[in-house]
C-alpha cells in the first residue's frame, strides 16, 4: 500500500503496552515507543486520555500536546 494514502480509524485503545487502532481491515497494534518518544515515556494515564479525530486519520493526546497521523502508525515504512 502506498505511503501517501489516508488511513481513517474506526476505533482506538491504550494499553499499558500497545497503541491498538481498528480500521477496516482490522486491528493493528503498535507499541507505544514505535509512535513516538513522548508516548513511549508518558504515563498510562496520559496515553489513555485520547481523541480521535472526525475523519479518523489523526489521533491527539491533549495532556501531552501530540498529535499523530493514523496512516503514518500503520502503514509500512519504506
């Protein structure tokens, strides 16, 4: 799949491990310091206090200022 496609999510879910997005091909789990340094050191707390956007292709952590993309998150790197 190329890079440059939007991504829209369905769903999203904070665990103590993994960053868990469900779209329609399914669930795709990430780990949280494979999204991003301020994720990976932030508490649980903050991780859980998430919104998805609208549209679904972003997600924002308010508490931590991050905003990330859906599509870069899942989408193979090349």
């Amino acid at each position: 799949m190329p890079s440059n496609l939007t991504v829209y999510a369905r769903d999203v879910e904070a665990t103590d491990s993994h960053l868990i997005i469900t779209t329609h091909r399914g669930k795709h789990e990430i780990r949280w310091e494979l999204c991003s340094e301020k994720l990976s050191q932030a508490t649980q707390a903050e991780r859980m206090r998430m919104a998805l956007s609208p549209s679904g292709s972003s997600i924002r952590w308010p508490l931590l200022d991050e905003d990330l993309g859906v599509g870069p998150l899942i989408l193979p790197k090349n």
